[in-house]
C-alpha cells in the first residue's frame, strides 16, 4: 500500500478534528450540513476524505463549530 503523503495526513487530522467537534456537539450530518450548505451525503464524503472541503466551505464548518481556522491549520505543521 502507497504511503500517503504529509499533505494527506495533515488533511485528514483536519477533516478528523471537524467530525469530532461536529459530533461532540451533538450535530447530525445533515444538520451540520445545513448550517454549511453542503449535504448531508456531502459531509458524508467529506468525513471519509472521498470529498475535499474547498476553502469557504472549511471556513464556514470553522465558524459553525467554533473551531479556530487559522490554529488548526498551524497544528498540522507541526506533524
């Protein structure tokens, strides 16, 4: 199996932290989606990483969550 790349498991330690906060919030796929416009088979995808988020759509799940953008960002430099 191919290794993937630092790229990779820093977008997935992203999408990781959205879906935890996400649920620990008590936040349906479908309800977290509305506050974001996407769908709920859209964030499906996105929480598998078989979809990527673009970049307004991770600002908003940010702002929706309560999640600092800018921090979680700098968090996956230091893997």
């Amino acid at each position: 199996m191919a290794r993937k790349s630092p790229d990779e498991d820093a977008y997935r330690a992203i999408i990781n932290r959205i879906a935890q906060t996400r649920f620990d919030r008590g936040l349906k796929q479908s309800e977290f989606g509305a506050l974001i416009g996407l769908t709920q088979d859209a964030v499906s995808r996105v929480e598998t990483c078989t979809r990527q988020l673009s970049l307004l759509e991770f600002k908003r799940a940010c702002d929706v969550l309560g999640l600092d953008a800018g921090e979680l960002l700098r968090a996956t430099q230091s893997r």
